[in-house]
C-alpha cells in the first residue's frame, strides 16, 4: 500500500459529499501539541486512501511571526483501525512520570451520510506509545461506553489515578 496521504481534487475537496462519496474529508480536526522534547507538533484526521481513515503529522518551526513545515510524517495509522471506518479529532497527551505519550480519538463506522444514526456506532478509543513516532498500542474503545460521544477535549488529566477530565459531544 502506498504511504501517502490521500487528498481528492480541488473540486471535490470539501464537498458536502466528501471526497468519492465518503463521509469523512481528508483533512480535518487538527489538533497542535508541544511534544516532550518542545518541538510544536500538528496532528489532523486524514486518509491514506477512500475509505481508510490515519492520522497526519507535521512538525513545525516558527519564523517570526509564522511557521513552516520542519517535517511532514508519514500517515499513522493505529493498530484496530480495521474496526472503524472514520478516526477523527485526533488529541495527544504526555505523561511525564512514566514518559509515555496517549492518543486519543473518536471513531465511527459511518458508510455514507444519509446513514441512519441506528446503524452507526461512536467510540472514543485510547493508544498509549513511548516515542511521539509511533508505533501506537491500543488501550481499548470502551474509556466513555457506548453513549454516543464524540469529539473529545481532555481538560485535565490524572495518570497516577488512571483519570482523565474531559469535555465530549453528545451525538443523538
């Protein structure tokens, strides 16, 4: 397979379709981090091909008063992303005590976008690794139940206590 990111032409980017009719655009959700080592990074929901959800990342240096593009990485994709068909909202959190970086993100199984919400199932999984390049260790689908949030922004966080403070759309 091909390590490239998946972008459709200007004139279906961003459609209300998306790209080849699938329901997640290629690039969206962005999300930026300061890694352990301070380097600013930038983490997006992205696709690799139609249909294959992964996640982007840049490194970024500043130049005054804008950046630039240190380095752009390949797509990441995680280890149970046969499981879903969308990865979105994409947030990273570092835990200094055990060095270890956790992802977090909202998947869903959506097919098409007229899909009834009966048929679709909304998790929010969460990956563990020790470096910010991978690779990502699952740590399971079930952090929130099945209540149907989605998009989730971690506020504080708790790792000595196993806990994580956030904030989650509800989708009905």
């Amino acid at each position: 397979m091909k390590n490239d990111y998946y972008l459709d032409s200007v004139v279906e980017f961003r459609s209300n379709l998306a790209e080849e009719n699938d329901p997640l655009t290629s690039w969206l959700d962005s999300f930026i981090f300061h890694d352990k080592d301070d380097k600013l990074n930038l983490f997006w929901a992205t696709k690799m091909v139609p249909r294959q959800s992964a996640m982007g990342q840049v490194t970024l240096k500043s130049n005054g008063n804008s950046f630039s593009i240190e380095e752009l990485y390949p797509p990441i994709t995680v280890p149970d992303g046969n499981e879903f068909r969308q990865l979105e909202v994409p947030k990273v959190v570092y835990y200094n005590d055990n060095n270890q970086y956790y992802l977090i993100i909202s998947s869903c199984n959506r097919l098409f976008e007229n899909q009834p919400d009966s048929e679709i199932t909304k998790e929010v999984r969460l990956y563990i690794l020790k470096y910010i390049d991978g690779p990502w260790e699952s740590l399971g689908d079930k952090i929130l139940a099945k209540e149907n949030l989605f998009s989730v922004t971690v506020l504080n966080s708790d790792f000595k206590n196993y806990r994580l403070l956030c904030l989650s759309l509800i989708h009905i």
